[in-house]
C-alpha cells in the first residue's frame, strides 16, 4: 500500500487533458452565455430574425472549423454529439459488405467497436497495420496488408494512450495509391496539430471539440467533402428544418447528417475556442506544449523504477505521456497522486485494449499523464517532484 | 404583400416553444456555469476526485430523470445528442427484417424519415393509424390494421404542429394486447404533462432536455427497461469507460447506448432544469399552460378570417397551436409578426408533412403559435392585439 501520511498540499494540478481540456479560453465561456441569455433560439428552424442568428452562430462555426481542417466549403463541416458518433458514421457510412479495413495498432474503442460491430452485420474484417511497442506504424509493411476487398485505412492521428504521431500524410498516400478511403480520428491532436484535409487526402477527418479544440464536452464532428458524401449513408435520419415537404432525409451537406436539434451552445462555445487558437497560432500551441513535453520526458527519464513507454521524445508524441512504476499499480499510483497530491491523471487501459497490446501492457494498463493547453511548468516540476516522493518511499 | 409603416414596438415575444423553450430556469445557467468553471472533467474516465463529482452530477441528472419518467433504475435513463438520435436508436435497435409498424398520423420526421431509410434497408412497412383532421388518432381502427409481422406502434404523444394530445394510454394497452413493442415521443409534453413509463407499458420512450423540460439544447435521450434493451442493438459504439479491456460494446445500461464522451454540460443543466420542474409541480405548471392556451384559442376564434387547426380545446391539446389567415401566405404572416411586432413564431411544414396531410394542410402549411412556460398573459394578449391589426390590414 502506497498511502503513507500528508505530503501533499492543496495544489490541484489537471493533468488528463487526452479525456478533455478543463481550462478553457474565458471566450469560450463568455460566448455560451451570451448565445444562452440572448439568443437561445433553435437555428435554421424558422425565419424570425432571433433564430436566424442562431443560424448564423452555428455557420460561423462551420465557417471556422472549414478553414482550420481546410475544406472547400462550411457544409463540409457536420456536427455530432462527439468524435465516437463522427466515427460510426463514417465507418458505417462507408462501409459495405465483406469490405476489409486496415487500422493501426493505437486505435481507441470508438474505431475497434464499431468494426466489432460491422464485423457481425456486414462480415466486414480488419487487419492491424505493423505497429512497434512504441507505437510507430510502418506503411511499407502495411501495403503487404491490402488484400482486394481492403476499402479502408483508419488511422488515429496519435495514439490516446501513449502520444505517438501516426504518419498519416503517408497513409493518405497509400490509402491514394490503392483508391481506398482513408478516415482519421484527430481526437489527440485536432487543435495542436496541422490537420488538412485535402493534403491528406482524406475521405473523412473526424475530431473531438472538447480536447485540444478547447471547446466544451458534448460537441465533435466530422469533416468530409461534398463528393465523399454522396457515397456515405447516414446513421441517423429525422427533421432537418430543410426540404421539410419529404419523408425522406436531405441528401446535400450538412443537413444528410445533422437530424434534429444540434448542440448549437456547444458550437457556439467551440466557435469562441478555434477563433482563439487561430489567433494564438498553432505553431506557437504546438512550440509550448512541445517544450513542456520534453520537460515532462526528461524529468521522468531521472526518476529510477519509472518505465517509460511510446517514442520519448517530444516532436515525435504529443503531450500525452504513459508511464509505470516498478512493482507499482497504475491505479494505486494515479489515486495517490490525487489524493495526496492534487494531481489528476488516468491510469488502466484508456478505452484502447489494442494500443495496449501494442505497448505490451495489456491488461494491467500504465498511468496516462496528459499535458494541455493549460499546463504550466509548475505544474509540470510539481508532478515530477510528486513523483520522485513516490518513488522515495516505496 | 403584408408590410406597412410602423405598427409595432420594440417588444421581443417569444411563441416558437414547439422548436425549444428560449428562457430557462435561473439554476440552469448557474448549474452549468458552476459545472463549467469549478470542474469541467469528463465523467467517468478516471479515478480522481473531480471526474468522479463530474460522474456525480450526471447521476443525478439520471435519478431525477429516472423518478420523473417512474424508472425502476436510473440507468434505464439514456442521454443521446437529442430526441431524434433517441428515436433512431429505438426503431432501428428493435425493428427486424421487415417487421410492420403503425404510426400515428402525427409523427414528426425525426420518426418518418427513419422508417423511410428502414424501408430500404430492411424492407420493413408501416401503416398511419386512423387520424382525423384534428388530430384525434382511433385506437379501436388502429386494431383493425394490426398484421401478423406488425411488431410495433410509435405514437407522438402530442403533434408539434397542432398540439393535439394522443391518447397514449390506450395505445400502450393495444401494444401490449397484441404483444407489440410500444415507443412514445415525449418532444412536445415532456415537462409539463406525466408521462409514466410503467403506466404506458412502453418499450422506450423518448424525451428531448430543451422543450418543456426546459435544459439546454444538444441533450436528450431515452428511457428503456433492462429487459427491452437487451432486444435492442445499439446504433453507434465506442469507448464507455468500461469493460475497457473489451473490443465489444458493453452489454449494460445505459453504456450499451452511450459511447464517447457525453453532453456533460447539458446534462447538468438538465438536472437543474428537472428539479425545477419537481418543485414548481407538473400539475401546477400544465394548469398555468392550459389556462393561456384556453385564452389564446378563445382570442383567436374571435378574430375574423383566421382558420384555427386541431381540436380547439386546451384540455385536448397542448400550448401548440397552428392558425391560418384566410387568403394570407404563413410565412408572410410570420415574417410580418416578427419585422412588425417582434412576436417570434414558426411557418410552414415543421418537420412533419404526415401530419399536415392529415390536417389538410400540406404543402402550404399552417402558422404555429406555441406557448411555454414562461409564456405570460400580456404576451398572448399582445399576440392577439398584434394578429387584429393584421387581419384589420388585410
């Protein structure tokens, strides 16, 4: 048993940004209240000048988001409840009977369930692309995978678990080279990382709003191109406010996908959150977050028992670290961390059995250290410090 | 054409509650600013202090919930992005290869449009049980087109565009005489008529958070038994925060339905808006709504020229009510309410061109004024006044 008495104080150090961004820009907040007490109308509904700008609110949005992932046009942009949603329609949107999919060795629940589940209605399969322990896929070992009824590369851009960037430019050009649809979950890396769209080659960018975007929980979406779409099924169908004279669903962007009342606070308040990282700049998100990466590695790299897992090294991961202790139990660990430290992290398995199994630490799982937008260096001296007294005393 | 000089003052009235309720509640916004600002962590994720008050105030939500609708647990209570995706997850996890299926002549799309893709997909049918043009829907016709593969009725409880209340009770009965599955869509009453999950002997049933229930938009979600789930597919998979080590999707409620991460925000503004509505009383707040309603219907019926729809009686109907004015275009009409009296309201075919055949109103559609809770006498008065001068330009 690791509790021993107080050594904590009161700090309160948030360090789970890969579940979500607590801190956000005040904007962010500001926005919500303004749309909520203001405004609060259903957009796109009807033709009074308050729902109208409801409507407005949401395209500037669209209007946003189209240029950070750069797409052609703002209808590109549909929103859903969050990235797990975004992902079921694209794979269920895409995928028809017998296809073969290939995936990485890092993909969360929110690919591999889905799959599970169209393995059994639609007789899919799935290969896992060659992955090391420390999370690098290999796309010349992946080729060899393509069999003749491969439709489809899905690839998380880094890995949840462990932050390892996935080379997607080129498995967008081997999904290109073999005309197979190419989907990329940005949930880890939307917001501090790059993502085009069309230099990608993508057939669907799916992202998370409440991570690195700084948006609020309860908002993602995806994007994909008006002529991507017109291949794609919807998983939902119902009011749209458009063509409201046919029993049938709208087959143009956005509406083929967006049934029913949308998450407009939430779009209104991830609106507010990519206008501040537009102005903040992304290379200059991407500079600090890395620089603190590096600290966070290089400090835990001096601690002794401490086993660290992905690349180590800060241009090749994002924030996101995975460590253990010797002998220690990840769960016990990031529970002494919060009880007697004030330090949020998250240990097990991180909704990702397969990355796991990929690191070697299935199924006792490792602590997930997460750094955000947020994070200072305090923050980042104060858990290696907690760390190190963890260490002492065992 | 409508428009002439300065009739109107710079009044806001709000009469588009059918499309979401516009003021909430003061303890929405302050459980949701506190929520935002003081913890912000995604549910159920981790182990750590925080997450776990984030888990806490979902639960809550659910229990409140859970009571309201008479659920035997609160994890029979499902939150989904809204009432149509609730709607999509009901019919497609619990219709089979063509299974027939009555409906009323009331539904909205987030209903039709459903069965129309259920159709192609699994060649299921359905059939519009006896509706007249005010919305009185027959239970002893519906009998009558009962089929050997009939296997469900979904009901409206109330139509959003007339307001006309369903008589759910014995359709519930006739469900379960023949053994059907019975799915209610609470959108128009929930929150200020009982809806009794046992009582109904219902299968699922559907409420939206941002109508009468008054939350925010961009949260709703279902009720379901423990037993009828376990018939039912989920429409979407992924990550749940448990059974983390697993590649399929839990088996349990409500994980079974609710993958990725959750509207938190909007569910804790629903948990306000709820134990709102539990102190303010059900009965107080539909007789409050009721006694507007009868004022409005008894103004309007003076007003010469103007067509009232449904059954023109407050007992019968909810605050929802669609007008026409002879010779008179509705989105005119609307506009003109709007530019000249600031009185927001809805034209048109509101998401339901089944019910505007029934009505005889399709395609032209119909005005809807509808009432809310926090709708007051001067305002319908106003409205009143406002729809006289109207009808006196004419």
């Amino acid at each position: 048993m690791l509790i021993r008495s107080n050594w904590g104080d009161e700090m309160q150090v948030y360090l789970d940004n890969a579940a979500t961004s607590q801190k956000k820009p005040e904007a962010v907040f500001l926005a919500m209240e303004n749309f909520f007490k203001q405004i609060n109308c259903n957009p796109g509904r009807a033709g009074y000048e308050l729902s109208l700008t409801a409507g407005r609110k949401v395209m500037e949005t669209r209007e946003r988001l189209a240029r950070f992932f750069n797409m052609k046009e703002p209808n590109e942009v549909v929103f859903t409840q969050n990235i797990t949603v975004a992902l079921n329609i694209a794979l269920k949107g895409l995928l028809r009977q017998g296809d073969h999919v290939l995936i990485t060795g890092l993909e969360h629940n929110a690919v591999v369930r889905p799959l599970k589940a169209l393995e059994k209605d639609r007789n899919i399969s799935y290969s896992i692309m060659p992955t090391d322990p420390q999370g690098q896929v290999d796309p010349v070992e992946a080729a060899k995978l393509i069999q003749p009824d491969t439709r489809m590369i899905v690839a998380t851009h880094a890995s949840n678990v462990m932050g390892t960037l996935v080379p997607i430019e080129e498995l967008g050009q081997l999904a290109a080279e073999y005309g197979l649809d190419f989907v990329v979950d940005t949930a880890q890396t939307a917001g501090c990382y790059p993502v085009d769209y069309k230099r990608l080659g993508a057939t669907v960018v799916a992202f998370t709003g409440h991570k690195h975007l700084l948006g609020p929980m309860g908002i993602g979406g995806f994007c994909v191109s008006r002529e991507a779409a017109k291949r794609m099924k919807p998983l939902y169908e119902g009011g749209t406010g458009s063509i409201s004279d046919r029993e049938v669903q709208p087959d143009f962007l956005p509406d083929q996908f967006e049934s029913g009342t949308l998450n407009t606070l939430g779009i209104v308040g991830l609106g507010a959150a990519v206008d501040y990282l537009e102005q903040a700049g992304l290379e200059e998100i991407r500079a600090k977050e890395e620089k603190l990466t590096g600290k966070l590695l290089a400090g835990l790299q001096e601690l002794p028992g401490v086993i660290i897992y992905g690349p180590q090294d800060a241009t090749r991961q994002t924030g996101t670290v995975a460590i253990n202790i010797q002998d220690v139990d990840n769960a016990e660990l990031s529970f002494v961390l919060d009880k007697k430290f004030g330090i949020m992290t998250r240990p097990g398995l991180h909704c990702a059995p397969i990355a796991h199994r990929t690191m070697g630490t299935f199924p006792e799982g490792v602590l997930r250290i997460s750094i955000g937008h947020f994070t200072t260096e305090e923050e980042v001296d104060y858990l290696l410090s907690s760390l190190q007294k963890v260490v002492d005393a065992i």
